[in-house]
C-alpha cells in the first residue's frame, strides 16, 4: 500500500502475481484501475571447484549450484580468454598462476544472477616423478637396491618398495630379503599436486 502519487521503486521478495491498483480521488470523486503484475523468480547462481587445488593440465571441475526457473543458460569465464556453456564444466590451465573465474546464469524469462568465487584460483606446477634403480635383477644374496631420483618440482617424494616397505625420502635405497618381482612405485607431490612413476625388481631365490 502506498498513498504517494508515484511510489517509486517497489520490492518484491518472491515470484508470482500481483494485483496493482491506483485510486484517484479529485472534488469527492473517486476512480480505481486495477492492473496485474507477473513477478518473475530470479535465479541465484553459484558453483564451487570439485577439489581446493588445482594443478597445470590437469582439468579442474566446475561443480553448479544455481537456482532457479529451468531451463537455465549458462556462460562461464575462467580467467584465461576461454569461456564455456556448458552447465558443469571441466577445464585445463596450461599455465601456472592465479585465476579470477565467473558465472552468469539466465533464465528463460530473461533474468539474470552473476556468482564468482570469494578468492582467485590458484593453479599450481605438476611435478614430475622420475627414477631409476639398479641392479633391476638380481639374487637374494645380492639384493641391496640403488636408488637415483630423478624427479622434478617437488616438496615430498616418497617410495613404496611393492614389499608393505616405504620411504618418506627418494634417496635411500632398499634392501629385499624375499624373492620376487615387486613393483617400486615413486610418488610426488608439489603443493597438492601429485606424479607417479613405476619400476619393476626381480629377486631370484639362487
């Protein structure tokens, strides 16, 4: 309800329709029009990334979260001069640094709603898993393993021996007391951003 002759900008909290009514009153003479107004359900947009780190060409996931009247269009930008419309999109850095990400959603009466995360992105470099052991063959008697690491960029390395053994460093190496072929196993990480190399031992039992 209002009594100004223009009421100006009025808020409508929820979507639906609405009678609107104007009553003039001049010399004891009164006149009503009564018009409606359609109020159309505006849509929220808002996503998230499926993990909080991300890591150069490895795709990040865009998980959607919006709301609102279907079908809902949707134009994402990622910082990086590539755009997508798809609703829940995946998509690869090529580059390391920080990345200002965007969503606009709109509904099919036209309106609109914007979300973009409260922080940048940050991508971070992938390292790179590489070693070598030697002897790759050999006996039981003669079954201390050498290790050379050769990964790269990274802030831990550990290595797992295929025998329940492993190591918190890639610069020790190992000693089998059981005969076998096992699998070594090089994992790498920088800043949540992880490689993984493999080598094959044998052990003979003469």
């Amino acid at each position: 309800f209002s009594d100004k002759k223009d009421p100006g900008k009025v808020l409508y909290t929820t979507g639906g329709t609405y009678p609107v009514t104007l009553t003039v009153t001049e010399n004891g003479c009164t006149k009503k029009y009564t018009d409606n107004i359609n109020v159309m359900q505006k849509p929220e947009a808002r996503y998230e990334t499926e993990f909080p780190v991300a890591c150069e060409l490895r795709p990040v996931h865009f998980i959607n979260k919006s709301t609102g009247p279907a079908p809902l269009t949707y134009a994402w930008t990622f910082g990086d001069d590539q755009l997508s419309k798809e609703e829940s999109p995946y998509h690869t850095y090529k580059k390391v640094g920080t990345y200002s990400t965007n969503l606009v959603i709109a509904s099919p009466n036209g309106c609109k709603d914007t979300f973009k995360l409260p922080a940048t992105l940050t991508v971070n470099q992938l390292p790179t898993a590489g070693f070598d052991i030697d002897p790759k063959d050999t006996s039981v008697f003669y079954s201390q393993i050498n290790l050379y690491d050769f990964s790269k960029t990274t802030t831990n390395c550990s290595m797992f021996w295929g025998d329940g053994s492993l190591s918190g460093n890639c610069s020790t190496g190992h000693e089998y007391t059981v005969p076998g072929t096992y699998k070594v196993t090089q994992i790498v990480e920088n800043n949540g951003c992880f490689d993984t190399a493999y080598a094959q031992v044998i052990v003979r039992p003469e």
